[in-house]
C-alpha cells in the first residue's frame, strides 16, 4: 500500500498506532518498536510503500507493518516548527473529515500535492489556507461565492491572489503573512459555523 502518513503516537509499549492517507481512504496501522531491528519507523508527513500483516485473529484489527520503503521524504517540513506546525494542522483536518470525500483517490492525489509544497515552498501559510479552500470546494461548499465576498478589501484582494496563482508563483512570496493570518482565522470562523468539517484544536499558522 502507498499511503501518506499524516498521524502517528504511542499506543502501547513498544508500539505505534499510525494513520495514513491511500488510495481507498484512511488506514490505521501498528508499528512494533524492537531493539532487535534496525529499521526505524516511517516519517511523519512521508510517502512510502508500506506492506503490513493482516490479523489472523481478527480480521477487522488494524494490522502491523511488516516492512517500508520511503517513496518521497519531506523532512524539510521539520523546520522551521511553524512550517511543521501548519503541516500537521492541515494533516489533521484531513484525518478528521475523511468520510467527507466521495473519492478517496483525487483527495490522496492532491494531499500527495500540498504536502510537496508544504516541503519545497517558505509559504506555508499560503499553502494551508489554497490547502484547506481547495478541499472546501471540493465537497460543495460556496467559500468562493459565500464567504469571500463578505470580506475586507485587503483580505478579498490576497486570496484572490492566492486562488489565481500557483505556490511557487513570485505574486504568492509577495503576500503579507499577517493579511494570511487574517485571511485563515476569517476562513476558519466560517468553516466553524457554515459547514459541518471538523476543525482541528490549536494553532494553525
């Protein structure tokens, strides 16, 4: 299975509980720490090919990975920890409103997407809220038509620019990082109140 990781924690012991994006939705899996194995578990917010045990017990249980290989580091996402922190934000949001998504593979796709450009690109600020306003449309949900409109001119002036041009776009590195911030907690009050996807708790960029 090629999946994204987008989660992982202790779970018990020498074991961690771990939540990937792939192709057919999310998938939980276990990775068991052991001193006797130098393989080391997968990145945070990496793509790898991952190929797992299924339970004999229990089919249903989530199953222990076997091996990994790493199909796409993003370890430039570790610096600086705002960059990070936005990163797993928008990894979060994903987790949270999965059953949203009548396609699980255009949403892996375009995860695969905002995560290189959370990895390549300073702007993270910007790559959250194109992130987070592109999953919004697609499920439906009038941001363009409802939301934007109501706002502020300078607000209405740097997503415009945002939704018009690509990340690595010179217009995207001239936007000002308080106007973003202004334009995420706008976004996020209406995601709150207009639509039914969960946020996550905590700070965002």
């Amino acid at each position: 299975m090629i999946g994204h990781l987008l989660h992982f924690e202790e779970y018990r012991g020498k074991v961690l509980r771990q939540v990937w994006l792939s192709h057919e939705g999310l998938k939980t899996t276990f990775f068991r720490l052991s001193q006797k194995s130098s393989t080391p578990p997968p990145p945070l917010l990496a793509t790898c090919d991952i190929t797992y045990d299924h339970p004999k017990k229990n089919p249903e249980d989530s199953p222990f990975i076997r091996e990994w290989q790493l199909v796409t580091d993003r370890s430039a996402i570790a610096k600086p920890w705002k960059r990070l922190q936005a990163s797993c934000y928008f990894a979060t949001f994903l987790r949270l409103n999965a059953s949203h998504f009548p396609d699980p593979a255009d949403v892996f796709e375009y995860t695969e997407t905002v995560l290189d450009a959370f990895h390549m690109h300073p702007h993270f600020s910007a790559v959250l809220l194109k992130g987070i306003t592109r999953l919004l449309r697609a499920e439906g949900f009038p941001v363009i038509e409802a939301w934007l409109p109501r706002q502020p001119q300078l607000i209405l002036d740097s997503m415009t620019t945002l939704l018009r041009h690509a990340i690595a776009e010179p217009q995207i590195a001239e936007l000002d990082d308080k106007l973003l911030s202004s334009c995420w907690h706008s976004l996020r009050s209406w995601i709150e109140h207009d639509t039914d996807f969960l946020l996550p708790s905590g700070t965002a960029i």
